[in-house]
C-alpha cells in the first residue's frame, strides 16, 4: 500500500507515525506514573491514617481507662478510708458493744452521704468478730445486726441524700448459686475474704432502689493479725461510665466511633452505641474475636484488632490494686478512618484528569507542529527528486527537451545528483544534435539510393523488353536465313532490318551500361554514408555507455547511503528511504539508457546489413556493367556480321546455309543476353527493394532521434 505513496507523503506519513506514537507514549507513561504515584500516595497515606488512627484510638482508650482507674480508685480509697474508721472504732475495746454498733451505723450512714454519687455502702463482719456479742443484739436493725445479730449493715442511696438501712439477710450471704457472669451471687461477701484482697464484682443488674440499674460492687477486706474479720464494700452505678463512654465516643472522629466497657468476665459495663446490651455478655457482640480480647485483657496487654470492617483497640484496666483487669474497646469503621484518604484520592484523580487533559492538548499541539514541519521538510526533500523525474519520464516517453536544467541550488546529496544530471544533459544534448543531424544526411542519401534504384529497375525493364524484341527479331532472321536461299530479297530487308535492330540494340545497351555504372557510383556514395552513420552510431553508443556507468554509479551511490541510513536505525530510516528513492530514479535511468542502446544497436545493425545489401548491389551492378559490355561486343559482332551480309549479299545463295548457322548462334547469344537482362532486371527491382529498405530504416532512426530536443 506504501509503495504507491510518493516520498513526501511517506516522509510526512512515518513522522507522524512516530510523533504519534512518542506522544501516546509519555501521555501512558506519565498517566501510568502518575497513577503509581496516586495509588503510592493512597497506600501511604492510608497506612499512616492507620497508624494514626491506632495510635487514636490507644490513647483514647488510654484516656477512658484512666478515667475509670482514677474513679475506681477514688472509691477504693473512700472504702479504704471508711474501713480504717471501722477497725479504728472496733479497735476502742472500752466502747460498750451498743454504743459501737451505733457508732459504727453513724459512721457509715455519714461517708454514704458524703458520696451521692454511690448508691449503697454495706460493711458485713465475720460472725462475733466485732466484738463477740452478736448474739445480744439479734434483729437490732437499728444497730445493723440481723436477725442472728451479725454486725452485717447495707446503707441504700436511690438518690442524693436519700438514705436507708437495710440489714444483711444470711440466706443472702451464703447465696452461692452463679449469676450472669458465672460468679457466686454471695460474691460481694465471698470475694475478698477468700482472696484476702480487693475484688470488684461483675457488673449486675441492682432494682433494690425500686428502678433496675448497672451496678458494681467493689469490696475490700479488713484485716486484723492476719485474719479478715470484715467486708466493707460500695455500690457503683455504672451510668456514669455510660456516660462518660458516650460523651467519649462522641468527640471520637465527630460521633463515628464507639466506646465500650467490658469486665473481667466479659460483661458489658458500658456501651456507647448499644446501651440496651449493658450487663449482657461481650463476645455476643465480637463472637469471633471476644476469646483474644479477653485472653489480651487478662494478660494486660493493649492491642489492636481489626477486621475488614472496623479497627479496635482494646485497652486493659487496673480498677483496683491486685484485682482481675476491666478494658476498654474503642472502635471506628474503616470507611471513617479511610475517608480522608478517598478524599484525598479523589482530589487527586480530579488532579490526574486535568493534567491528563492538558497533556493530551499539549501532545497533539507539539503532534500536529511537527507534523508540519515534516511535511515542509519532504516538500523541500521531495521537489528536486520530483523535477529530475518529471524530466527523466519526459525523455523515457520521447518528449524529452535536452536543453532544460534543474539548477538545484543546495550543496547536499540531491544538490549532487541534481549536477550530475545537468553535467549529463551538458554531454548528451550535443551527441544528440550531432547524431540528429548524421540521421538527416542518411534519410537524404537513403531517399536518393532509393530513387536511383527505382530508375535503374525500370531501366533494365525497358532493356528486357527491347532484348526480348530483338530475340523476337533474331528468331525471325533465323527463319529468314533458312529460306535466304529462296528469297535473296527477302534476305536483303532482312540484313538491312537486322542491321538496324543491332545498332539499336547497341544504343540500349549503351544506355544501359551508363545507367549501371551511374547506379553503382549512387551505391558507392550510399556506402561511403551509411559508414558515416555507422560511425555516429558507434559514437552514441559510446555516449550511452558512459550515461550507463553513471547511472550505475549513482545506484551504488543510492546504495550505499541506504545501507549508511539502516545503519543509523531510526534516525536515518527518512533518509533510507530518500535513498531508495534515488536509487529506483538511477535504475530507472540505467533502463532508459539501456533501452536507447539497444535502439541504436538495432539502428547500427540495420546500417550495416544495408551497408552490406548496398555492397552486394554494387558488385552486382558492376557485374551487369561487365555482362552489358559483353552485349555490346556481341551486338558489334552482330553489326559486324550484318555487315558482311549486307556486303556478301551475291553470295547468299551459296553461303545460306553457313549464315542459318550464324543466325541460330546469333540467336543463342541474344538469348543469352536477355536471361542476363532479366537476371539484371531481378536484380535491379531486389537493389530498389533494399533502397526503400534503407530509406525505412533511415525514417525510424530520424523518428527515434527526433523524440530529444538538442
């Protein structure tokens, strides 16, 4: 399909070939570098929003779980307190047992209303370890014993200086049946005097206030040598942890996250999005990942969790000193932490498509420029090889006007070729010019051989009819020398007549022979010119041979520049191609000339079979020439025996029969001479053949030559 496109259009074709192609290529490389750089700049920025995020939510949890350390504390440290004044009353042995079981409901009764924020305060002893008189004071409520006088006291706070004394039921403590948690229900007073240390209780549900409330228990033995003789504890409403893990989650990424609280036992203490699951068991909320969280909370570690979904963080609690850790589990969804990074994606894929846009813009406007600039490039390339085309076609289809030049200023490749072709033209106009004017004098010489032979053809045609008449006559004198003996009158007229017909017949052959000789003297000088044209032909086509070396140079020249263009790769593929150019233009050229040597070969092999047809008609004609002056001797002979007839007419009677012989041979030699006049007269009609011949050949070589202007 290339092949018929013209260089400039190729040129311009390939370059914008290759600049579309550079183009698509940087606009790709620099979409594909820029979507790496987005998709590294997603990655890292969501890898650090993550460990941001992480990083949050630890110290978030860090932050709740100290909140709930420092108020467990300050409630350890109240009981603490509370309990010091307890030992410190029991320890006044000089107290009489009323009066302390008084004090010590007044003591507890006081610190409960001190603290609004608690709901009970309860102290239960060991049965006679306050003083060893419980059994005095069986169901003295007023004194916090119980039924079996065990100093076992539950002050209730439903609300803020709302008190009441309820006294300690024994079934209650020695209640052991498990509740939610799996815990004994007596484990408020069971805990602490198994363990000897604080305990804080699982989270329950409390309705003895009259309303159902998340409460904890926090305990604390009392120590006396060694042996725990009571269990002071308090009462907790986990509300405020509710609200604290609200109030937390609501500052936690603008409401997004959630806060909760679980107990050792994996209890729900608090729960910033689900209030309604307080008290109800953890892993019902993380079936697949409540096992790890606790197992992390026990051992006290903080760690992240996550899922496709959502990140945790769960962040153990020290409530008390030496007691089972709580935790705190701050989670947020993914799509929350991940919306800074979609914003910022999407920024940047706005930012990716404008610049796509404008680089695409760019691309086409640097495209479409260069694109012009190849195209006035091949233009510029491509109009000398068009022009030195234009005047090869002109001269290959016989129109060719020698005098015209190129005149191609540059001094590049096309600069030289477009020299060389003048120097050529330079060379070859005046060769033409010479030849066209050898070609005119043979066409002129080749008219008038034809001429002339045309002349000499109906000369001896008219010289056959005459000798045919004079054999007719001969034959008619052998007739009458055979009756000579009867008629010497007859034989008389007969001489005479005869006498007259021989100087005729001398006359013709007379002319005849003139008219061979000047024919042979016209083929001589045809000779002498075809030689000359021979001549000029071999001169033209010494002029081609030179015409054929430099084309073949310029396609070894063509040649080679390819082969120096394929080896500069793609940089010189514009020039291999001008070069193949080029080089078809020298073929071209070599044909052209080798198509006008053959013509002139043909031409020089014409000339000299002329030459050679001219040569043979001139032997001929020197041949007829020859065979004429034997006619003419014969005819004298015959005038001279006419003669004798005439003088020795008296002795015809007698020498009748010798003059019948003489007749017949006379008449054998006048045949002769008529089989050589027609033999001539063949010959002259073949001579004139040949000379149209020649005169055709001289008219297409002047025709061939005619198609250059010189």
């Amino acid at each position: 399909m290339t092949n018929a496109l013209s260089i400039h259009n190729k040129i311009t074709l390939l370059a914008s070939l290759c600049l579309a192609a550079v183009v698509v290529l940087l606009t790709a490389l620099a979409l594909a570098q820029r979507q790496a750089s987005e998709d590294q700049v997603g990655s890292n920025a969501s890898d650090m929003l993550l460990a941001a995020a992480r990083s949050n939510l630890r110290a978030e949890g860090q932050a709740q779980a100290l909140q709930i350390q420092q108020g467990f504390a300050r409630a350890y440290t109240f009981a603490e307190g509370v309990g010091r004044q307890v030992m410190h009353l029991r320890q006044r042995a000089e107290m009489p047992p009323a009066e302390l079981r008084r004090d010590l409901t007044q003591v507890l009764r006081d610190a409960l209303a001190g603290r609004p924020e608690l709901l009970g305060l309860f102290i239960t002893f060991e049965p006679d370890a306050l003083d060893g008189h419980d059994a005095d004071f069986r169901g003295q409520l007023e004194l916090g014993s119980n039924d079996h006088g065990r100093f076992a006291l539950y002050w209730l706070q439903p609300g803020p200086g709302q008190l009441q004394a309820v006294p300690g039921d024994e079934k209650m403590l020695a209640d052991t049946s498990p509740g939610p948690s799996g815990a004994p229900f007596n484990a408020f007073f069971s805990c602490s005097p198994a363990s000897a240390k604080p305990c804080l209780l699982e989270p329950y549900v409390d309705s003895s206030s009259g309303t159902a409330r998340l409460v904890t228990s926090l305990t604390l033995p009392l120590i006396d040598q060694g042996r725990v003789v009571a269990v002071i504890g308090l009462d907790i409403d986990l509300a405020t942890l509710q609200r604290d893990a609200e109030k937390a989650a609501a500052a936690l990424y603008d409401g997004q996250g959630d806060i909760a609280i679980v107990s050792t036992a994996g209890l729900l203490a608090g729960d910033s999005s689900h209030p309604e699951r307080l008290g109800t068991l953890f892993k019902a909320r993380h079936p697949e990942q409540a096992a790890g969280m606790l197992d992390a909370a026990a051992a006290g570690h903080t760690q992240a969790f996550e899922d496709a979904k959502s990140m945790r963080m769960l962040v153990p609690i020290q409530p008390l000193p030496e007691a089972s850790p709580w935790a705190v589990l701050v989670s947020v969804g993914k799509d929350v932490l991940g919306a800074p990074v979609a914003a910022l994606q999407e920024q940047m894929r706005t930012q990716r498509l404008r610049s796509l846009a404008l680089q695409i813009g760019l691309g086409l406007g640097v495209a479409l420029l260069g694109v012009a600039m190849m195209w006035l490039t091949a233009r510029s390339v491509s109009r000398p090889l068009l022009r030195v085309a234009y005047l090869l076609e002109d001269i290959a289809e016989g129109e060719g006007d020698l005098t015209r030049r190129l005149a191609y200023p540059g001094k590049d490749e096309l600069g030289r070729l477009s020299r060389a072709f003048d120097r050529f033209l330079e060379r070859l106009q005046p060769v033409i010019a010479q030849v066209q004017g050898s070609v005119r004098d043979t066409r002129d010489t080749a008219d008038q051989s034809a001429r002339i032979a045309s002349q000499t053809s109906t000369g001896m045609q008219q010289q056959f009819r005459e000798i045919n008449q004079m054999a007719t006559a001969l034959h008619e004198m052998s007739a009458t020398a055979q009756a000579a003996a009867h008629s010497a009158a007859q034989a008389a007229e007969a001489a005479r007549h005869a006498d007259q017909a021989t100087s005729a017949g001398v006359q013709v052959i007379e002319s005849t022979t003139q008219g061979i000789q000047a024919l042979a003297s016209g083929m001589s000088e045809g000779m002498q010119r075809l030689h000359a044209l021979a001549t000029s032909s071999e001169q033209i086509g010494a002029v081609m041979g030179v015409i054929l070396s430099i084309a073949r140079q310029t396609n070894l020249l063509a040649l080679n520049a390819a082969i120096e263009a394929a080896r500069a790769g793609d940089a010189g593929r514009g020039f291999a191609v001008v070069a193949d150019e080029v080089r078809g233009l020298a073929q071209r050229t070599q044909a052209s000339v080798e198509e006008i040597g053959a013509i002139i070969d043909n031409l020089r092999n014409g000339t000299h079979e002329v030459t050679g047809a001219m040569q043979h008609s001139y032997e001929q004609a020197q041949a007829n020439a020859e065979q004429a002056r034997q006619a003419l001797q014969a005819l004298a002979q015959i005038r001279q025996a006419v003669s004798v007839i005439t003088d020795m007419n008296v002795q015809i009677a007698c020498a009748a029969e010798q003059q019948s012989s003489v007749a017949e041979e006379v008449n054998r030699n006048v045949e002769a001479v008529r089989d050589v006049t027609a033999s001539l007269s063949g010959q002259a009609e073949r001579s004139a053949g040949i000379s149209q011949q020649l005169n055709d050949l001289a008219s297409a070589q002047q025709g061939l030559i005619e198609r250059f202007k010189a």
